[in-house]
C-alpha cells in the first residue's frame, strides 16, 4: 500500500475517526518521546551527580581562591609568599601576588 493511498483513505473518513486517528497518533509519538527522554535521562543524572561531587570537592579552593584575590585589591602591604612549584618541597619560589592597576 502507498502512503498517499493511505492518506487519501483517511482523508475519505469521517471527521470523527479523522480526529480519533489524530489523536491516536499524537499518542504514540508522545509514548516514543517519553521513552526516549526516560531512557536517557538515567545517563543524565549519573553525569550530573559525577559533576556535583566534582564541584563540592573544588568548591573550598575556589572560594579560598576568591578570598585571596579580593583581599589583595585592598591590601596596602604586598608581602612576598613562598609556593609550592611541583611536586617536591625542594622547588619553592619566592614570588610577589599580582594585583589590579587601581588608582587611588
């Protein structure tokens, strides 16, 4: 059977079972989509709690890292600190914290 027979055997029925027709088929791609939506959802949700545990773990050091940086625009001392460059203590470095050219 062509699709265009098929359509033009629908189109020949009653608007009543047109409207059932519709109806039904509007139901059936709803339950496609639904499935699809709940069937990806679960890959989701694993992707997003990896992610909330990613961030609760960075979350201190970016708002230590915040602190700092808001406390350096209105420090008057620049006082050199000491880093860790690497993985070994052996390699420290002496370096100044950079601050925003602010006019005063």
């Amino acid at each position: 059977m062509n699709i265009i027979d098929f359509i033009e055997k629908i189109q020949n029925k009653p608007r009543v079972v047109r409207v059932r027709i519709l109806w039904a088929f509007v139901l059936v791609c709803s339950f496609f989509v639904v499935s699809f939506w709940v069937a990806s959802l679960k890959y989701s949700v694993k992707e997003v709690s990896q992610t909330k545990e990613k961030i609760i773990k960075e979350t201190p050091s970016l708002m230590e890292a915040l602190k700092a940086s808001v406390g350096a625009l209105f420090e008057d001392n620049i006082v050199e600190e000491e880093i860790e460059i690497g993985d070994s203590p052996q390699n420290t470095k002496t370096v100044k914290p950079m601050r925003l050219p602010v006019s005063k």
